[in-house]
C-alpha cells in the first residue's frame, strides 16, 4: 500500500514470488490443489500490484475501482466454493479484504492514504485480528514434527510445506498491507 518505500518492494518481492510458485503448483496432478492455487496465485500478484510505493508509482485513478472489482469477483467465487468445504472460507476472507483494501483506497483522497493515531476502522480492526490469528497458526504448522520423515520425493509444485509457506507468506503481506492502509 503507501508505507516506506524500502519495506513496500520486500513486499512487492514477497508477493511475486509467492504468486509464482502458485503458478508452478497449478501444474499439479491434484485437481482441488490446482484450484486453489489459481486463486492464491491471483492473490499474491494482486497483493504485489498493490504494495508498490507509492513514491515509485502512483496508479490512474481507475485503477482501485478495478482491483476492488476483481477481487469482489474472486471473493464470490470463494464464496460460491465455501459451499462444498469450509477450508474455502479463509480464501473469501482474503479476497474480500483485498476487495475491501481497494475500496477504501479508491474511496480516499489520493494525498490522504494513511491513518495516523488510533483511528482504526473497526472492519480492519477485525481483519487485522484475523490474519494475526492465521500467520500464527499457520507458523505452527510448519514446525517440524519427531519422527515425520521423508517419503517419497515430491515435485516442488506438489510439496505441501512449500504451499503452507506460501500460504504464511501471504498472510504477512497482508497485515502488512493492513497496517500501512
């Protein structure tokens, strides 16, 4: 979003990265594991779009209304896939908050995109809430387990603790982006 330009491309960097090895995974022999990393594909490009400093590039006026667009698109979507397993909620979460994010960028004046104080909405409140929940949850998941070991060797596009790596670098970015709204 519109921080310190230094921190933003980490996050630009974070992001596209992200959003890369989600492309690699939607070659997956697994059906569902494509699916999903379509979804966090657009994410972490969409994620990534929107975290270049503003100081390096300020984009046209319509282009919030178009990222909000998108991700109103993606969240129902996710919403419509939330129907067959509630592992499908945290996507509609993320996406609604990105579509949220755009909104309220479009919304604001373009001098003025920041909060000083304590002046937090309550709905980014929450998400904040949320996501802090999930990068910690999602950290204890990639602690290693006594006695798990190696298998079979697994394609990089297929290895689950890359994808809930992934998934945790994502969450990152978007308190990050949080804070800096």
């Amino acid at each position: 979003m519109h921080g310190p330009a230094s921190p933003g491309w980490l996050l630009v960097a974070l992001c596209a990265a992200t959003g890369a090895y989600c492309l690699l995974r939607m070659r997956s022999a697994v059906e569902e594991q494509r699916r999903a990393a379509g979804g966090e594909a657009l994410m972490g490009f969409g994620m990534a779009a929107m975290a270049v400093p503003a100081a390096a590039f300020t984009p046209p006026q319509w282009a919030w209304p178009a990222f909000a667009a998108v991700f109103g698109a993606a969240a129902l979507r996710a919403l419509w896939a939330a129907r067959a397993g509630v592992h499908h909620l945290h996507h509609l979460v993320g996406t609604a908050a990105m579509a949220y994010m755009a909104a309220v960028m479009a919304a604001a004046p373009a001098h003025q995109h920041g909060h000083g104080g304590s002046d937090v909405p309550l709905l980014t409140g929450a998400l904040l809430l949320y996501f802090t929940g999930y990068v910690l949850l999602a950290g204890v998941r990639l602690l290693p387990v006594a006695g798990a070991g190696g298998g079979a060797a697994v394609a990089w596009s297929d290895r689950p603790e890359v994808a809930r790596a992934c998934r945790l670098s994502m969450g990152i970015g978007m308190l990050a982006m949080l804070l800096t709204m």
